[in-house]
C-alpha cells in the first residue's frame, strides 16, 4: 500500500521542480495539490465503501432468520466502518504528503491516529448495543441488567484507548502509561468508586436474581413504587405507577432493605390483611331470644344449632345457674361475628380458598380490639385486587349492626361527646 500511495502523491513534488518552481513553492505547491487530491480521494472511498457495506448487510439482513444484522443496520456499524477505511488511507498518505513538512506530520498523524482510536472505540460501541438489543429480544435475558455489563466493557475499552491516545500524543510507551497508571490506581479508585460499587451492585443483583426488569418494587428510602424499567451500572430506573421516574443507585439495591412483589405475582394469590376495631364495651354475652334471631342469618343458622346444643349439654351437665349469662357456657356476639365472616369469606368467589383464610382476633389497643380478616385474592391485578378488598369491608362495615357491636372512631368534635 506504501508503494500506490506514493505512485498517488509523489509526482506532484517532481514535476514542481522540473518547471524550476524552486524548493519552497515547490513544496507548498505540491502540498495544495495532494491534499485535494487526497481529500477527493477519501470521499470517493468513503462513499464507495459506504454504499457497498451499508447495502451489503441489509441485504444479509433480509436473507437472514436472525435479528442481530438487522440491529447492526439500525445501529449504523457499516456507516461508521465506511469512516475507517478512508480514515485508514489518510493515515498512510500523511506522511508521504508532508514529507518536507517534518513537524505537521507529527502533529498530524497523531490526530488522524487519535481519531483512528475514537472511531474504532465507537464502531465497537455500536457492535455492543446491537449485541445488547439482540439479547433483550430472547425472554432468558431481557430482565438481565445487559446494559450494565457493556458499559463494564466500554469502561475498559475506554481507558486502553486513553492510555493510547495519551502515548501517541507525547510520545509515551504504552508499558510506561501503564505503570503510570499502577501508579495512581488509588486516585482511580476514588474517581470510579461509584462505577466499581454499581458493578459489584448489578453482578450480585443479577447472580442472586434480586431484581429483575419488569420486577415491582417498593424502595420507601427513594420513595420509589413501580416498575423496573432499567437496570445499568450506575443506576436502576423505577417507573412509578403516578408516571413519575425514580432513579436508585444500583448499590443500594444490596446496602439498603427494599421490597419485590415478584414473588406475590407469581404465586396463586395476593395477600389481603386489614383489620377495623371494635369497641370493646359492645362484646357482650347473647341472650337465648337474640340466638333466635341470629339464627336467621344462613351462613352461621347450622354454626348456632351445633354449638347452642353443645353449650346447653354442658351447663346441664354440670348444674350451671343460668340466672346470670355470666355462668357457665356462652356465645358472645363478637365471637359469633368471627365465626360469620369466616363463613363468608369461604363463599366469596374472589379468595384462594386453598390458601389461609381466617378472621382472628388481635392484641387489644387503648382504641379497641382488632379485628384482623387474613387471606389471599385470586386476582392479583391492582385495581381488581383493591376492588375485592373493599367489596369485603363494605359488607363487613354493613353487617357489624346485626350482631350489636360498634366500630370504634376517633373523636372529631364536640358532639361526639354528647351521650
């Protein structure tokens, strides 16, 4: 190749002298000459070169099953090889062009070389998003955090380029950059820190399988409550469910405590547990004659016969004086409320009956005792799931009077005090 570019450009130089033009118009005469003649020819290369590649993989792009070429078109790597190629030439032409211009070629050559290094960081850039594309494309890897682990390697790639760059311009071993560079590893360090925790951060959030793109998560410290919608070195992207975006830095994901409902989404139901207070001074003992009433209710008419005839066997059994409902055995209005929302719970078509299902007392409060109900929906979308909740409770709330008690309400205002 030395040998045509010096047939290309050394003839201007000669005939320069053979017209007796003199050494130094012979010189920048000839210069005028090879740069536009060089720069006629690296476009011509260029749009050669361009044409033929960018044509070249569409057309394996089309013949093709696989959509990794097609990615290489949409991320233009032939255009940007179509660059090298005249880049390339220029490289090899500068030095025959300022032959009689010693210090320009060295300012020279190392530019075009300092731009031979960038393209070829870019081109490798380009070839690494579409490899990134194609991968999110197969369901095993689009909810692996890819993109963290390509800036990983443009992060590498990055600084052999500047180690290169740095050497070309003042003219420095490449061995003696790395020692350098040894060096200093600790200011490195300090600078990158953020980048090296990001990757510790991604790695073991990818191993462990912590989170995944498309996981829900909530991060109270970030005030994040959505959707993953990216996982790169630095960062993780949350798309809240109001359409606002979260940043979290990736190593807090492994420092700090966070919640993934993955595991509710995949398993058979979503977990409904909430509670409402009773007022404790409305549980109280339930006279035969209210038993009568309440029988009435269907869900507990057989719970009331089976258990009234097990008390009633049991204070006669043991001569209990009945005089007092204090005495011996009794059923409570509370107690047989538990037992009437469980029964309704087991009927209500939205519950995962194979999952738990109960309705359980708590810890009394200075406010009232808890009545907790503890189950699991079998539709787990948002807004179904909060539909079958509040469907539950409203029933809950209107059947509360059948059975005497009183819910308990903080007081709002100076009638509430009035008896």
């Amino acid at each position: 190749m030395h040998k045509v570019v010096e047939k290309i450009f050394g003839w201007s130089y000669p005939m320069f002298q053979k017209w007796d033009f003199g050494e130094t118009l012979s010189s920048y005469g000839s210069l005028a000459i090879n740069i536009a003649l060089l720069s006629i020819l690296a476009y011509f290369i260029f749009t050669v070169f361009r044409y033929v590649l960018v044509r070249a993989l569409i057309i394996t792009a089309r013949r093709t099953k696989t959509r990794f070429d097609d990615l290489l078109v949409s991320n233009k790597t032939a255009k940007y090889i179509s660059h090298l190629i005249p880049l390339l030439f220029v490289y090899k032409s500068v030095p025959i062009i300022l032959q009689n211009f010693v210090y320009w070629e060295g300012v020279f050559g190392k530019l075009i070389a300092i731009y031979i290094v960038l393209l070829g960081l870019w081109i490798i850039k380009t070839i690494l998003h579409a490899f990134r594309d194609h991968l999110k494309t197969n369901p095993s890897f689009s909810d692996k955090p890819i993109d963290s682990y390509i800036q990983v390697i443009m992060i590498v790639l990055w600084i052999f380029g500047f180690v290169i760059i740095v050497s070309k311009i003042f003219d420095i071993s490449t061995n003696a950059m790395l020692g350098t560079f040894g060096a200093v590893s600790a200011i490195i360090i300090l600078i990158f820190r953020d980048t090296i925790l990001g990757f510790v951060a991604s790695v073991q959030v990818s191993l462990n399988d912590m989170v995944r793109i498309g996981d829900w998560i909530t991060f109270d410290k970030f005030g994040a409550d959505g959707d993953v919608i990216e996982i790169n070195l630095a960062t993780v992207k949350v798309r809240n469910f109001d359409n606002t975006t979260t940043t979290i830095p990736t190593y807090s994901l492994i420092s700090d405590s966070f919640r993934n409902w993955r595991g509710m989404l995949d398993s058979r139901g979503r977990r409904i547990k909430r509670h409402i207070l009773i007022k404790a001074q409305s549980i109280r003992f339930l006279k035969e004659s209210e038993l009568d009433e309440l029988k009435r209710i269907q869900l507990i008419t057989k719970y009331i016969d089976s258990r009234q005839y097990e008390i009633n066997k049991f204070n006669l059994s043991h001569d209990i004086d009945k005089s007092l409902l204090i005495n011996g055995r009794n059923m409570t209005n509370f107690g047989l409320f538990r037992k009437y929302i469980t029964q309704y719970l087991s009927h209500y078509p939205g519950l995962n009956k194979d999952m738990i299902l109960l309705c359980r007392q708590l810890q009394p409060t200075p406010q009232g005792i808890p009545l907790e109900i503890y189950t699991f929906s079998n539709d787990k979308r948002f807004e179904n799931y909060e539909y079958i909740m509040a469907d539950i409770f409203d029933h809950i709330f209107a059947a509360i009077p059948y059975f005497d008690l009183e819910i308990y309400e903080m007081p709002s205002g100076k009638n509430d005090f009035v008896n």
